[in-house]
C-alpha cells in the first residue's frame, strides 16, 4: 500500500492554518498600531490584495487546489491495490465533485436569508473541476499536459475576444467606482474587474437561480467560471504527485525547483509584457502559472527539508491539522462565533484586553485558534477523520 507523504501532510496543514488564522484578525491589529511597519506587514499578508499581485493569503486557495492534485495519483494507487474498478472509482470522484459543490454552497449560505446559490468557494471550484482531474489521472502524462495548454490557452483567447466595455458601462451597477486605481488599460482592460468575459456569465447564470433580488457583481470580482483555470492549477499538483511517487522515496527536487521557477517566470512574464495580469480574484492563466510555480517552491523546500534533511520535531502540529482537511475548513467556517460568544460569555468581555485595545483581536484570535486545533487534535487521536 502507498505510504503517506509527510512534507504533502504538512503543506496541507499549512495552508488549513493560514485559513484559519484569519480568526487573529491581523488587519485590526495594523490599524490600531499605524504606521507599525512588523503590524503592516503581517496585516498585508492576511489579505488579498486589491486585484493584480499576490500575498501570503492569495496563496491559500491555490495551494489547496494544487494539493487536490497532488493526492490524486495516492488516491488512485491505494484504490487500485484494493480492488476498485475504474467505473466505481469515477463514480465516487462524481460523488465527491457534487458533495464538495453542495458543502461550498452551503458555507456561503449560512448568514443568507435563503440558500445563496454560488460558486466561488474553494470547495466548490475544485468540486465542478474534479471529475476531469480524475479522468485526467489516469491518462499519460503527455495528455495530462496538452490538457493544461489548451485550458490555459482557450481560456485566454475566450477573454481576449471577448469585447471590451464601452464608455456608457455603468461601473457603479458592477460594484466598481469608475476611478478605481485598479483599472487595467489598452489590451489588458480585458481582465478588468467585473466588466470581463466571467462576470458576464454570471449575471446570466446565476440569475438562473432563486434569488432575493438579481445578480449584478461579485463585490469582490470573484467568478464561477475561475474553476476552469483552476483545473489547471490541479493539473499542475497533479503532474507533483506523480512525480513524488515514481521517485519515491527520494523527492524530486531537480524537477520541482524547475517546475517552481518555470510557473514563476512565466507568469510574471505574461503580466509584464501586457499579454496577461496576475490576478488570483479572476484566476488568469498568468495567475494559475505564477501561483503553481510558488506551490511547486513550497513542496520543494518542505520536501528537502522534511524528507531529505529529516527535520521533523515541528511537523506534528501541522499533520495533525493537514489529515483533516475537510474538518478543518469546516471547523474554520462554522464554529468561530460559537467560540467567540463562549468566550465572552465565560470569561467576561474585557479578558483579552489584558494586553490593550490594540491586541485584544489577536489575543481573542489566538484562543479560537487554539480551541479549532484542540478539535483537530482530538479527531487525530480517535482516527476521526472526515473524508468524502
């Protein structure tokens, strides 16, 4: 049977511990301390940026699309060495795509007054992918390649011939003020927040759905359609598990360090040269290439760390958080204001202000954070572990 990878374990947990760290509310914490240049750094990096460019928190959503991919080629050798049948295995992948669409559904539901049909949740992009990337396992990797060229390359030429707003667009009804800063202009206005090829797709789509009242925008320009890219950025965690297993147990470090500044170059070339922007909120080819390339360096480096130099006393915490995934996203999205109210309600409303106004969020933070991974703990040691 295929044995578990540690350094893929623990950049699963990492990424799960960036999502739920959003509970140490860093950006408050910036802003009670101005011009705080440590305060700043850290808040900016628990933050998407406006559109173009990257942070830290960018990085979540793809590092766990990437890591899809990576467990495929596990998933598939462990099912196979029981006996699975290729028709049951893509009738469980069917299954799963269409529980992670409904899981995604109802997290962006549970504050709406009625169910909020869309589709933009981490879960539910790689649910409306998954059944592809399954079927891309099992062809050649020569395929597998092909397959992300042409996802990349049609996407790209899609929006490019798409037109572009004229000068009537009411940017207000887009929730876009007409000065945003953020405007691209000339060939790359094609990626413009809200006026492109995604966000005209979903005023027709997902009008098509029960609603309080019409769909006009995302408010933050995310789109249904980022899950075809997203495909890509799966392909690309695909193409890494592979490799990890037909090298195994040795990592693959030459290829992946390739592979990492390959996607990095090649996305920041597009961007530069006006061919196209590195935006994660649209999921541009650009951004599928530059964010693969940065999980391609961050597979590598805990790979060479955790496998090679066998540097293992500060894994734990995040395996524990990494075997629980699906747990973790769901803890992470369901019980922070049960614990906040708990709190409060407990120890009083000023017990996190021990330190001052200024760090009570992070104080506050902290302790949700530490109850969410006492769960995880608790499950590890009970071999609880929520899987679909």
């Amino acid at each position: 049977m295929p044995q578990r990878n540690v350094a893929v374990d623990v950049f699963r947990g990492i990424v799960m511990v960036l999502m739920m760290a959003e509970v140490l509310r860093l950006s408050e914490v910036a802003r009670a301390f101005p011009g705080n240049p440590f305060w700043g750094f850290l808040a900016y990096h628990q933050t998407h940026v406006p559109w173009a460019g990257c942070s830290l928190h960018d990085l979540i959503q793809p590092g766990f699309s990437f890591l899809v991919g990576v467990a495929l080629p596990y998933s598939i050798a462990s099912r196979l060495a029981r006996g699975a049948r290729f028709g049951q295995m893509f009738g469980h992948a069917i299954w799963r795509s269409f529980v992670l669409i409904v899981l995604g559904i109802f997290l962006r539901s549970t504050h709406s007054p009625q169910t909020n049909f869309t589709f933009e949740d981490t879960l539910t992009q790689i649910g409306l992918g998954y059944p592809f990337l399954f079927l891309l396992g099992f062809a050649r990797p020569r395929t597998q390649w092909v397959a992300f060229g042409l996802i990349l390359g049609g996407y790209w030429l899609a929006w490019t011939l798409y037109p572009l707003p004229g000068p009537d667009f009411d940017w207000r009804a887009a929730g876009v003020p007409p000065d945003w800063p953020h405007h691209f202009t000339g060939f790359m206005a094609h990626w413009n927040k809200n006026s492109n090829l995604g966000a005209a797709f979903d005023r027709w789509f997902l009008n098509l759905f029960p609603r309080p009242e019409p769909f006009l925008a995302n408010r933050g320009g995310y789109l249904t359609l980022n899950f075809i890219p997203t495909l890509g950025t799966m392909i690309l965690g695909l193409a890494a598990g592979r490799w990890l297993r037909e090298s195994s147990p040795k990592p693959p470090l030459a290829r992946l360090w390739i592979a990492a500044a390959a996607g990095i170059i090649a996305g920041l070339a597009l961007h530069f040269a006006g061919i196209c922007p590195v935006v994660k909120r649209i999921w541009t080819p650009a951004w599928t290439l530059f964010s693969g390339g940065a999980c391609f360096a961050i597979l590598a480096a805990l790979s060479w760390l955790i496998d090679v130099k066998r540097v293992r006393f500060w894994t734990f915490p995040f395996v524990v958080v990494g075997m629980n995934s699906i747990a973790a996203y769901m803890i992470a999205h369901l019980f922070e204001d049960f614990i906040r109210s708990s709190f409060r309600i407990h120890l009083g409303p000023n017990f996190f202000r021990v330190f001052g106004d200024g760090l009570q969020p992070l104080m506050e933070g902290a302790a949700v954070l530490a109850i969410y991974w006492l769960i995880l703990f608790w499950m590890y040691r009970r071999k609880l572990f929520l899987k679909i």
